[in-house]
C-alpha cells in the first residue's frame, strides 16, 4: 500500500480539504492584516490578564502549524490503518476539528486586535 500525501479515500480526503480550507483561510486573512497587527498579540489565553497573555505577533502562527502537523499525521494515520473504517474517520475529523478550532482562534485574535 502506498502512502501519499493527500488522501484518496473520499471517507477521509474531505474532511482533510475542510481542515486545509480553514488553516488556508486564516493564513490568507493574517497575510492581509499582518501590517495592522501589533508587535504583541494576546495569545496565551489561559494566563491572567495583561503582560503575560502577550507574544510575539509572529507567534500567531504557531497554532496554525500545529494543527496542520496533526491534520497531516491523522491523515498518515488513517490510510495506514485502512482495516478500521470507524478509526479512520475518527482521526480524520478529529484532524479537522482541530483545524478548524484553531483558524476560529487565528481569527478571534485578529479580530480582537485589529
């Protein structure tokens, strides 16, 4: 069985389309404002307010990357463990949940910025 990058099943090719669309979306609309954003964004929600919620603007993108990584590794994951149809769709969408959770936060911080 030969692994590629993009899936062929349709069970999990279009869930990874969503997942992409999202991240795609949210690095198009960071690329458009990112002359607007300030030097330090609020990024660490779940630290209390003022100086310790700030990063670096650049750090924006780390929760994009990072769902993109597991996008692509429950993708992996999914075709090598075609025998398990219901596992197969579980970390497709989980993939794309999290994409799509994460673009919602790109957006939430430039919106809330900007």
């Amino acid at each position: 069985m030969k692994l590629r990058l993009i899936p062929q099943e349709l069970s999990v090719k279009k869930p990874f389309f969503w997942g992409l669309a999202s991240i795609s979306s949210a690095l198009l609309f960071l690329a458009i404002f990112w002359q607007k954003l300030p030097p330090q964004v609020p990024l660490y929600f779940s630290k209390p307010r003022g100086e310790a919620q700030l990063a670096p603007t650049i750090f924006i993108f780390l929760p994009l990357l990072i769902s993109l990584l597991l996008l692509f590794t429950n993708s992996w994951l999914a075709q090598t463990l075609s025998v398990y149809p219901l596992l197969k769709r579980i970390l497709a969408l989980s993939g794309t949940v999290v994409c799509i959770l994460s673009a919602l936060t790109a957006f939430r911080i430039l919106f809330l910025v900007i």
